[in-house]
C-alpha cells in the first residue's frame, strides 16, 4: 500500500466539506489520484476541483453584509 502523502495543493475533501467537515486529501501518485481519510472519496485533480467549486457556490454570500430583506 502506498503511503499517504499531501499533495501539491491542500484540497478539501468535496464530500466531507458538504457536511461541513474540513478534511484535507491525500495524493496517490500510483494511481494519481487524490482519497479521503475518513470518507470513501476519490477521484482525479479535475473532479475534486469541480466539486469543489460547488461547496464554493454554497458559502459564496458568507462574506457579504445583507442589510436589505426585500
């Protein structure tokens, strides 16, 4: 079994961080591929950036002050 190494980049874990758990990934060189310690996540660089534009999309107000209601 290969042994668990980061990445070039720290990417989250799109499953985990849909619950709101903010699990780093780890990167298989053997499989170039990045998995999830705790979940059963895996997938190529291309889909964890995908998915992880989708929890972007959620927190993407976060930051903004919302002072109108109407």
């Amino acid at each position: 079994m290969a042994q668990a190494g980061k990445g070039r980049l720290n990417y989250r874990c799109p499953s985990c961080f849909m619950r709101d758990l903010d699990i780093d990934m780890f990167y298989d060189k053997e499989k170039d591929e990045y998995y999830c310690l705790r979940c059963q996540y895996t997938g190529k660089e291309e889909d964890v950036l995908e998915k992880n534009e989708m929890a972007r999309f959620r927190y993407r107000s976060m930051m903004k002050r919302i002072t109108q209601f109407d």
